[in-house]
C-alpha cells in the first residue's frame, strides 16, 4: 500500500485518535469553525483525525474523518488561523519537494468555512520554488454518521460504508444522506478507502487548486433551525479601548455569538443563543438567560426571542421523568434522548433545573427596563405570573421560604443549579451535600425574580405585586436566618442548606451572584465582596469556583476550583451594583488577561491554579469553546466598567465609569437602548460623552 505521509497533527501530542475507550475526549487542542447548528472540530494542522474531531450538524456527526496529505511527502503544520467564528485556514509545507535551498518551496493552504448544512475546504497547493513539481494530493474520508452523545462518550464508532456517485462519495442511513465532493482537479475517487486521489504538476510559480464541499440531506427536521447573516439581532458592534486585549476579546465574543445564535422554527424571528460548542449547541434554558441579559446593552431583541421561545415551552403538567411542572421553565432541548455517566439520562426536553424559571422572570424586568417594547411585554405577563407561582408552589415545595431541589426520578441531574456535577456542592470537609438543597445564588435568583416581577405587575396594572414584594421579604428574611456562618476570617453564607437545613459551609465563587440583588445589606455586601477579592477565590484570572483551603479542591474540577468566566463576569457586575468598584476591576482585569491566553476566544471554562502560579491560564481539558455566556462576559465586563445602568420606563440612562481605569480611555458603539443607537467615549480624565436617545435623561456623562 501507498504511504501518505503527514506531520504530528498536534505539533506537541499524540494524534486525536489516541484515546481511552470510554472517556470523554478532550477538547482543548482542538479548532472549532462553527456557524450553528454546524460546527467543525479539527487538529490545529486541520485534519479531521478522529476523537472528538468531525464536521457536525444538528448533534449528529456527518464526518468522523477528513485528511489532507501528499503520498510520500511529509505534509508539516506551521500555522492556523481563526479568520472569523465560521472561517478557519490552516497552513504546511511539503517537506522536501521542490526545494533547492533550506527554504520551503511549496505550501499547502487549507481555508475552512462552514455555513449550515454545508462545510467548504479551499485546498491550495502553491510551488513558489524555482523548479517543476509533480506529486499526488490524497483527501481521505469517513462518515458514521453517530450522535454527538456518542462522540462525547468516547466510545469507538466504526465508519460507513461509502458510494461513488457522480464523482462523489456518498454515505446514507436513517434518510440522512452525506456527499462529499470536489470542484476541479478531476480526482480518482475509490469508495472502500474513502479516497479522493489528485495528480498534481506545477512548474516554478504555479499554484493548484480545488474545494471540497460537503453537504448533508436530512429527512428528520432540525430543532432549531439556524439564524441568517443578515438577521442577527444586535446592530453592529466596534471598541477602541485603552487594552487591546480588551478589544480582542469583545471583537472575537461579538462574532462568536452571531454564530451560535438559532431560531424557533414555531417563530423564525425569534432568536437565541445556542449555549456551547461542541456539546451544547442548542436551547439551554440558564444559559441562553444569561447570556441574553448579559447581552442587553446590545439591545432587547435577542432577549425578546429567548424570553418568547422558552415560554412557548413553558411546563404546563406535572412530570417526574421530565422533571416538568406548571410553569417551568426548561433546562434543555435535544433531538434524543442524552446519555449521561454513572447511569443518569435526559429526556428530549427536560426541565430539572431550579435556577431557570426565576431567571427568566429576572430578563423580563430587565429588558423592559431597557426598553422592549411594552406590548411585547405585556404579552409575557401571563408567564411571568405561571413562573412567579412555580416559586411559591413548587420552588419551594416544603413551605419553608426558601428554594431548593431535588431529582426525583433519579435518573436526571443530581445538581440542578449553575454548578450542576454531581460532585459540586459539598462541605469544606469534601463530603457531598445530601438533597434536597436550597443553593445561597438561588435564593438571590428567587428575590430579585420576585421584586421585579412585582415592579412589572404594579407598571402593568394588574394584581399580586403586593404578594410577591412580601414574599421577597420572607425568603430575605429566611435566608440571613439560615444561611450565614462564621469561620476564622469572619461571616459568610453556605453555600447551600442540606436535606436537613444545615448550612453547607464550602466557601464558594456563589457569593458573586448574591451581591447587587437586594438580597444583602451593605455590611454583608462588604463582607462578600472582601472575601471575593481574596487570593483563595480570586486566582489573579478570575474567580475560583472552590475556595483553596476547602478539601477537595481541585484547579481541574469541574465546578470545585476551575473558573468560569461568565461566573466572573457576574461577580464583577455584581460588585459595581453593591458599590465596590476597585473589587470589580481586579477581578475584570484578570479575566481579560486570561482571554489574551485564548486568543480572545474564552472557553467555558479553564484551570483555577492562578496567576501566582502560571504566567497564562491552564486549558480545562474537555472545556467547550466558544460558550454563549463566556462570549457574553465581554459585554458584562464593559456594562459593570462603565457603571451603565438603563431604567427606560422611567425615562433615565446612568453611567458610573469607577472600574474602566484600566480599559479607559475607549469608545464602543453599536450599542442600543429604547430601540435606538447608544455610543459612548470614555476619556482618560474618567468624563463620559454619549450618543442617546433624546427621550433619555443621563446621568453621570455629558451628550456628545
């Protein structure tokens, strides 16, 4: 048999098709080109070489293999890179041909862009030496056409078998229907090796090319179709800032975010964000909210669209499996049933989430306030009323004023909150914490849903404000009754009551979410934002999830020591609320320079050893990348720096710039508010001017 020789596809570790059988493939190695609901994951050489690597659509894998090389020739990487979130281009050198000094003569250039459906790859073989050369260009291809649960699985798959039609490979099954073809280069195409085979002769100068296309065929319809180009839901969006990394990261996020948006196909023009690649990349009731509210001062359209489609799918009956109850709102939405470790599976929609249904209520209030059109909101008021009742008569089924949760089928998420592994809340000790269990950020969720669910009722004109402002109270009042201990540094609240209502004492990043909610007093809030600021939370890269001296920490533990950083970002936006804007900048400050290390491009999470550790922050091995709410922190971070705050129903835009010291002087447009164009400048005396709409009083800056 023929040798294809190709270079180390990683340039520093074995190739991706070196994995235990049955673990979850590690992701952070590898290249996503994504315009959802299809994705790309590749070596960082750009082959699609097994593991996790294949070309998705839908959460289903169209191709488990997709290679490039030049028989007998060693084909060496030297660079990639991410031109846009759906446009990816790779770089090598054929080695050896065509040279006459030690400079390389002749190149391959690959550039990946995938549209929905579809993945194109531009193939460039280029002699820039000074002789004539001949050589065989070979494209191997696979198809198992497996589920995305599979892949994450770690379980082998073995490949299709392939057709040769019209000059193309073909694979089918289940009326899904794959075809890979070439646009010039008239290839010898061989099904049973899955080989496009091209005879390539350039003389000095010259350059080959050809563009694989592949394009899938599905007879079972998407659950959520994708988004347009020209109908993404925010204007376009520009920074200048004092930090170029600060520039990077919110120019990358915005453009991710474009590319993980889908659609309702009930309703097409409502969009929401997709929550992750590759894993999550559908509705995801917590993540597509917060990444919505994050993402206000962009506008309220894209929060309209999340707030309407998870209410089109909001609990009407009572359901253990699901976890569904009356008015609920979901967890999640996938196109099968999903899988998970230790024997635990999801039904299609499922509802096992406790935090959900208050964040919804939360967006509401919030994008009225930044001006969603008060009929659109008026429409949702019914929801708001189902979700509010869901607190009192289901969130807090046992009476006490407190939510908590419990799976009751025990096939579903042990954790319902943010921090959902079935290892996250546990006492300092290490012991896990036994359910059902009220978490510390949930109550803060619970208390600000129910105040602002009052405000829009009272605005609104219709009964129960008054109901639930005393019933905010209550669980204000349960919560300092119940939450809070002391250890040698001082007072602090558990991070969650038990089954038998003990206060779970683990010191955990949950403080963040507590603080600007009205859920604390100041002196609490000072409490908080102190410990927040500290070496055993703050890693110097953003917040731990797991404070250092708990036992169990661990900088690689999913929730117990690594850092998000949308749980960051709502710490930092947290701090500037309750007043401590110098807590808030460390904090930013620390996660911007932990983008720099991602290329502007944070991933869902990374490792919480910390900057008196490593210089840049460690990858989280299986961490997805690009994540809704991590892209969405950008937008946060300028929202919390600026102080900006909307109240269009009461007719005021404020700005408070205390934590842009390090970022200022800056001006970012493309942002909106009442439905109309904001821009703002920031100078280096801290003076902010603006471009607002005129129906706006502004506080704390000057019209431009």
């Amino acid at each position: 048999m023929n040798t294809v020789v190709q270079g180390n596809p990683t340039g520093h570790q074995p190739p991706a098709d070196v994995v235990t059988e049955g673990l979850q493939p590690f992701l952070h190695d590898v290249r996503t080109t994504l315009y959802a609901p299809s994705l790309v994951l590749s070596r960082p050489a750009g082959d699609i070489a097994g593991g996790p690597d294949g070309f998705f659509h839908g959460d289903r894998r169209l191709l488990s293999r997709l290679t490039v090389g030049v028989e007998g020739v060693p084909v060496l990487p030297v660079g990639d890179s991410l031109g846009a979130a759906d446009r990816t281009s790779f770089r090598a050198v054929l080695r050896g041909v065509g040279e006459h000094t030690a400079d390389p003569a002749v190149t391959l250039h690959r550039v990946r862009s995938v549209e929905p459906g579809v993945l194109r790859e531009e193939l460039e073989i280029a002699n820039a030496g000074v002789k004539a050369i001949r050589v065989t260009v070979v494209v191997g291809a696979a198809s198992d056409l497996v589920s995305m649960n599979d892949v994450k699985s770690g379980r082998p798959s073995p490949a299709l078998p392939a057709a040769v039609e019209d000059r193309a490979l073909v694979w089918r099954r289940d009326g899904v229907e794959v075809r890979l073809a070439a646009s010039a280069g008239s290839p010898a195409v061989d099904a049973g090796a899955g080989e496009f085979r091209f005879e390539v002769a350039l003389a000095a100068g010259q350059s080959w090319r050809t563009t694989l296309e592949c394009a899938v065929t599905d007879d079972d319809p998407l659950r959520f179709p994708a988004v347009a180009r020209d109908a993404v839901p925010w204007s376009p969006t520009g920074l200048r800032s004092a930090d170029h990394r600060m520039d990077q990261f919110f120019a990358r996020s915005v453009g991710d975010l474009e590319r993980l948006l889908l659609s309702d196909p009930e309703h097409p023009e409502d969009r929401f964000l997709a929550a992750g690649s590759p894993w999550f990349l559908t509705l995801f009731g917590r993540d597509s909210l917060w990444a919505a509210r994050m993402l206000l001062p962009l506008g309220t359209e894209l929060a309209a669209g999340t707030l309407r489609t998870l209410a089109r799918r909001q609990g009407t009956a009572t359901d253990p499996r699901t976890d569904e109850q009356p008015g609920k709102i979901l967890h999640e939405v996938r196109r099968e049933e999903l899988t998970l470790s230790g024997g635990a599976s999801l039904p299609p929609v499922y509802y096992g989430t406790v935090d959900a249904t208050p964040l919804w209520v939360i967006l509401l209030h919030d994008a009225w306030r930044w001006g969603m059109d008060p009929e659109q909101v008026r429409d949702l008021l019914p929801h708001a009323e189902a979700a509010l009742e869901w607190l009192a008569a289901y969130g807090d089924a046992d009476g006490d004023g407190l939510l908590e949760y419990i799976d009751a089928s025990g096939l579903g998420l042990a954790n319902q909150g943010w921090k959902d592994s079935s290892d996250s809340i546990r006492w300092r000790d290490g012991e896990l914490a036994e359910a059902p269990i009220a978490l510390c950020e949930v109550q803060a969720y619970g208390y600000e849903a129910a105040m602002g669910g009052a405000a829009l009722l009272r605005a609104f004109g219709r009964p129960g404000a008054e109901r639930w402002e005393e019933w905010a109270e209550r669980l204000k009042e349960r919560f300092r009754e119940s939450f809070w201990v002391e250890d040698e540094t001082g007072r602090y609240p558990a991070v969650a009551l038990d089954a038998a209502k003990r206060p779970v004492d683990s010191v955990t990043s949950g403080f963040g979410h507590l603080l600007g909610t009205g859920l604390l007093d100041a002196e609490e809030s000072a409490l908080l934002a102190a410990r927040l600021a500290g070496p055993e939370l703050n890693s110097g890269f953003g917040l731990r999830t797991l404070s250092t001296d708990s036992t169990g920490f661990n900088p690689f533990g999913y929730h117990i020591g690594s850092i998000w950083p949308h749980d960051t970002a709502i710490a930092v936006h947290g701090l500037v609320r309750a007043g401590f804007p110098v807590e808030a900048a460390s904090l930013a400050d620390g996660l911007v320079a932990a983008s720099a290390a991602f290329e502007g491009r944070l991933p869902e999470l990374f490792a919480g050893h910390g900057s008196a550790v490593d210089s840049a922050p460690a990858p989280y091995p299986a961490s997805c990348r690009p994540q809704a709410w991590s892209a969405a922190s950008a937008v946060a971070l300028l929202q919390a720096a600026l102080g900006l705050e909307a109240d269009v129903p009461a007719g005021t835009l404020s700005f408070s710039p205390r934590a842009a010291e390090s970022i200022g002087p800056l001006r970012l447009t493309g942002l909106r508010v009442a439905g109309a164009p904001l821009a703002v400048r920031l100078d280096a005396t801290g003076r902010v001017r603006v471009e607002a709409p005129g129906s706006l009083t502004v506080h704390g800056a000057e019209r431009a």
